[in-house]
C-alpha cells in the first residue's frame, strides 16, 4: 500500500518535471525529495534539461542554497547570478553548479507537519533574470 | 657638497619610506614616504606615535625598532610595516622614521616572515573557532531546539494515531540530522578516518563529501595504500593540503572537475591537487595578502617536514598544486 502510494507520486513528480520543462523556456527543471529512512538524505531525484548526471551525486543541505533554503524555511527563493557565490557562501548552490545555471527559482511542493520534504526548482544558463514574478509562475504548474 | 647630493639621492629613492621631524612637524620625507601617505591616507604623526609606543625603557641612546606592526586601510586590506624611530639630534629634537612596507619587500627577515606567519595562524584559528562557534549555534542547538519543540507538541497535543505517526517521524528526521551535521562538524575538525583507516581512505571521503556539498566533480586516483609508507606526521599535512587545495579551487576558480592525484615513486610520494578552473595570477599571490593564510600555511607545513611545496597556475588554464615528500624507506 505505501510502496504504490510511493510509486505513484514519484511518477507524477517525473511528469510534473517533464510537462514543466515543455511547456516553459526554463532550461533546466529537478524535483529534490528528502528520503523517507535512514539517514533522511536529500537529493535530486528528477531532472529534465540536464546536461549531465552530475546533479544526482548532490546531497542538499538544509539552509544551504535556493533549495536547501526552501528545505529549511518552506518559503520560495529564487537569485540571478548564481556564480557570484563562492562555495562556503549560504547562497552557493551546488545544482547551479553542476548544470551551469545563471539563475533559478524555487518553491517548496510538499509537506509535512511543516517540513518540507520535495522541492521543485526551474532555472536558466543563459543570462535570463528571475523574480518574484517566475516564482509564481512556477507555482501555477503544481495547481493547474 | 658631492657627499649631500648622493645622500639625498640615496633617501630619495629609496624604497624604504624615510620622514623628519623636528618636534611635532614633519619637516623632510622621501618619494616613498610621500606615496604611503597619499595612498594609505596615514598621518605621519600616527605612525610617529605607534613607533614611540614601542620604546622600551632599556633603549640606549634613542631608537626604536618595532617588530611587525599591522595597521588597517582604508581598502579592507591592512598594512604590515616595521617601523625605526631614531633620534638624530638632540639639541634640535630632530628625529628619523623609516617605515619598510613588508608586502613590497621580496626578501622577508626569517623572523618577520615568522612573525607574520604566526600572526596569520593565529588569526586563522580564531576565525576556526568562531565558524565552529557559529555552526554549533546555527545547526546543532536549532535542530535540537526543534525536536524539543516537536516533543511538545507529541505529547501535550491532542493527534490522532496518523498524526502521532507523522510528528515521531518528524522528530526522528530532525535528530537524524542534527546527528549528521555533528558527524560532520566532527569529520572537518579532524577526520577520524585519518587515524584509523589512512590517508588514502581519509581522502576519498573528503572528496566524495565535498563533492556532494559542491555538485563539482571530484577524482581521486591514489596508489594502494599499503605502498605508502608516511609518517602521521606527513599524513596529516598531505590530508590539510588537500582539504585547503580543494577548498581553494571550489571557492576561488568555479571549476568543473577536481583531480587529486597519489602516487609514489622511489624515494619519493607525491600527491597533486588539479582543478580546470579559473586559475590565477602567482605572483599577485606570492606574498601576504593580509587576510589568508592558505597557501602560504600549507608550504610552511610542507617544508617544515622537508618535503616540496609547488604551484603552476595560469589564469584561464586552471591550477595545479604539487607536494613531495622524500620516503624513508627504512623506516
Ligand atoms: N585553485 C585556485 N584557483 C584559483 N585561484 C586560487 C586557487 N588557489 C588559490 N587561489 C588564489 O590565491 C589566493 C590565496 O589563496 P589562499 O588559500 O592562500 O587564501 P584564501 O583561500 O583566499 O583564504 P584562506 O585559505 O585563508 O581562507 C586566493 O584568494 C585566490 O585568489
Ligand atoms: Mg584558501
């Protein structure tokens, strides 16, 4: 019973990915999922526009980057010019890192009890600034 | 006088920077002196005032030589100077400072360079402590604080079974990583692995680690273990050389791939740290940069246990940081 309920979110979160990456000029698109058992990591489970499959050997760290700072606090975060930080930096993100993004947003899709356990993040290489404006604009892909 | 002329040459184009005073006033100063005045912004009646302070009382005749001192700039930089204050002429209170700029001198005294270094490490492991300090504050003591929290709200609230099931989970997962991040704290302090397991061990999982904080990637080709003969000595500067190299290119050179390399060979073990970063300017870098001491700690490591500290860097074409060390084999 929970394996199925598992499997069939996983599968909707490859297809929100997908549908995402689409229909929109985000150039790259990933869902990270904290596991559900030991030790609890978190990771980058679904992709689409990567370059590689560099990205599935991060480990998010709560508090640390655009998407760790979604883990931690359950609110968007979105930055331009993700290459300014330097690693030890807060805003340093490893997936703009690994997949070579100028900028990206992120917004928490679920939770429980206010942890946030899945977060979905869009970004571009090219030099596209990103607002408050593409966070909401991402959001509507997780009602629609 | 042709003895005056030269003289004054001699001051004037000096590199040291050279002031007079007559009591209070500057009344004479070289090119040199001019130029830090200009640049720095400094009062010469400071420095004057910073030589004098260090007078101790068993100065025979008049002079006095600081160690050296370290005055911040404008420009986030500081100056590091050694200053001499001499009395020329007591009738007339005229004295003499000549300040040497230790960043522009290519060749250090050994004790300044020591004096520096030391200054450098220390300011280093204060800087340690305050992100080991800050990291128990942030992490540690905030993710206990919300298991307790959780605690509370288990056990004072009125959950259903599902919901019960849900906060323990909850808990369970916060205590998880609160653990996780103790390990850590634990492993950047000094890595046990070290100890128990070797270099080679030590070092493949600081790469696998900083490879998933960083999304870099991150080699390591190493010979078998057993062919290394170090001491712990050695072992433990080859492993912060490493975590500095590493660290070194994430931070400053946004590279794609990280190669560390160990090999040995007769009478000699080697280990290369290679990033296909940004790379940079050596000689921009040979000196103190009054806030790091990275590279410069890490040769003063390496050659202290006779081993051979180099760096080949150029810009655009990444950086590669070599270290040997002679092997002993009748140990
Ligand atoms: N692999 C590298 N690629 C590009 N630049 C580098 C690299 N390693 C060092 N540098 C440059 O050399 C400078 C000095 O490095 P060093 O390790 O001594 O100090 P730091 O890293 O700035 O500070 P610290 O290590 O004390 O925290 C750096 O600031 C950086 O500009
Ligand atoms: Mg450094």
């Amino acid at each position: 019973m929970m394996a199925l309920e598992q499997a069939k979110t996983n599968k909707d979160y490859a297809r929100l990915v997908n549908r995402i990456y689409h229909t929109s000029d985000f150039e790259f698109v990933g869902i990270a999922l904290q596991e559900t058992y030991y030790p609890f990591v978190i990771k980058w489970r679904f992709a689409a526009g990567n370059q590689s499959e560099q990205f599935r050997q991060i480990v998010l760290r709560k508090g640390i980057g655009i998407a760790g700072l979604v883990f931690r606090t359950g609110k968007p975060f979105y930055d331009n010019n993700l290459s300014k930080y330097s690693f030890s930096n807060k805003m340093y993100t490893p997936i703009a890192n690994a997949e070579s993004l100028w900028s990206a947003v992120a917004i928490p899709v679920a939770s429980s009890l206010g942890t946030v356990n899945a977060v979905l993040l869009a970004g571009y290489r090219r030099k596209q600034p990103v607002s408050l404006e593409t966070v909401a604009h991402l959001g509507e892909y997780l009602h629609g | 006088m042709i003895k005056d002329k030269y003289l004054e040459k001699y001051v004037g184009q000096s590199r040291s920077a050279i002031m007079f005073f007559a009591g209070d006033q500057l009344i004479a100063s070289n090119h040199s002196a001019e130029e830090l005045q200009r640049r720095y912004g400094l009062d010469p009646c400071y420095l004057r005032q910073i030589a004098q302070n260090g007078k101790s009382s068993s100065t025979a005749g008049y002079q006095v030589r600081t160690n050296v001192v370290t005055i911040p700039t404008k420009e986030k930089e500081s100056l590091h100077l050694s200053l001499c204050y001499r009395l020329l002429d007591q009738e007339e209170d005229v004295y003499s400072l000549t300040i040497r700029n230790l960043q522009h001198e290519e060749q250090l005294s050994a004790q300044e360079r020591q004096h520096l270094l030391t200054r450098y490490v220390n300011r280093a492991h204060e800087k340690e402590r305050q992100r080991i300090s800050q990291d128990l504050h942030d992490s540690i003591a905030q993710g206990v604080y919300s298991a307790i929290m959780g605690v509370r709200r288990f056990t004072q609230g009125d959950l259903s079974p599902a919901e019960q099931q849900e906060t323990s989970q909850a808990i369970e997962i916060q205590l998880q990583e609160t653990l996780t991040e103790i390990k850590e704290m634990a492993l950047d302090i000094r890595p046990a692995v070290l100890d128990s397991f070797g270099l080679v061990p030590a070092i493949k999982a600081l790469a696998k680690r900083l490879q998933a904080n960083s999304g870099v990637i991150i080699n390591v080709l190493a010979v078998d273990e057993q062919a290394i003969q170090l001491t712990s000595d050695e072992q433990s500067v080859l492993y912060r050389v490493c975590q500095e190299a590493i660290n070194n290119a994430l931070r400053h050179a946004h590279p794609s791939e990280i190669t560390v390399l160990l090999s040995n060979h007769p009478h000699v073990i080697q280990m290369q740290v290679l990033d296909d970063g940004d790379g940079f300017n050596l000689k921009k870098n040979a000196h103190f940069n009054g806030h790091s001491l990275g590279l410069m700690n890490m040769k003063e490591r390496v050659t202290a246990l006779n081993g051979v500290f180099e760096i080949s860097s150029h810009p655009h074409e990444g950086t590669t940081l070599t270290v040997k060390f002679p092997l002993n084999t009748v140990r």
